[in-house]
C-alpha cells in the first residue's frame, strides 16, 4: 500500500516537473517572440525617421514612385499653453510612415499647407485650430549624380 502511495507521488511530481518545464518553454517562446517584435518596431521606426521631407529637389538620380499628401489637424486645449507647430510635425511624421509604406527613400518638392482659424471648444472662444495639408513626391533614389561618378574617376 504505501508503496502504490510512493508511486503516485513519485508520478506527480514527475508530471509537475514536466508542467514546469512545459510553461517555462512557453514563456521562454513567448518572450523571444516579444523581443522580436520590439526590435522589429524599433527597426521600422529607424527607418522612418531616416525619411526626409524636403521642399526642393535633390541632386541624386531617383525614380518618382507617387505623389502623397496628408492631413493633420490640432487643437489647443482650452486654458492650456499650444503649440502652432504641432500640426505640421505631426503631418511630417504622417508623411514619413506613407513613403515608408510606399517604399519610397524620401519625399521632393514638399509643400505645406498651414491653415490657421479659431473655433468655441466647452465653453471657451477663440481655441486656436491648425490645419495642416502636405503634399509631395515619393522618389526611390537610384544612385548619385552622374557629375559625382566622373569625378570619382580621376
């Protein structure tokens, strides 16, 4: 009898050794997973950054892929200190992640559009409102300017 007791014990430690371990894989799998993840997004959001939105041309050789354009819209919070360059930052920062999607290494010939104007918001006149409308050229860079590799050639 006891030894059927000891036997059963011996089992189930056994199998809560084999749950334990089953777990920790799994939180070891789902942590890589997250770490993936992170370092994905951090990698998309490098990349984004390295966009540029320019309001001339550039001298590189490039390959217009689409025009773009965004919309961005701020409010001040009544009472509350505003910021008149929020909406244009945050229409850049849009205009950066659709050449991203587009695959585009920059936008040319960027032009902002920056309305400005007051509206009544819970009770308080005059809340100012910005509008921002952006629009440019998506461009693929295909290399440096033809003037740049002669002179490379001695």
């Amino acid at each position: 009898m006891f030894d059927s007791i000891k036997e059963n014990l011996k089992k189930a430690n056994e199998e809560r050794a084999r749950s334990k371990e089953e777990q920790d894989r799994k939180d070891r799998a789902k942590q890589q997973q997250a770490d993936m993840n992170a370092k994905a997004k951090e990698d998309r959001e490098r990349k984004i950054a390295t966009i540029r939105v320019i309001t001339g041309d550039v001298k590189y050789r490039y390959a217009i892929l689409d025009t773009l354009r965004v919309f961005s819209h701020y409010t001040a919070e009544p009472g509350q200190p505003y910021d008149p360059t929020a909406s244009s930052m945050q229409a850049t920062r849009m205009m950066q992640e659709l050449a991203f999607s587009t695959g585009a290494d920059a936008v040319i010939h960027a032009q902002y559009q920056i309305v400005r104007y007051t509206t009544q918001r819970r009770n308080f006149a005059d809340v100012p409102v910005y509008e921002t409308h952006l629009f440019g050229t998506a461009i693929k860079v295909m290399g440096p300017p033809s003037d740049w590799e002669d002179s490379q050639d001695g």
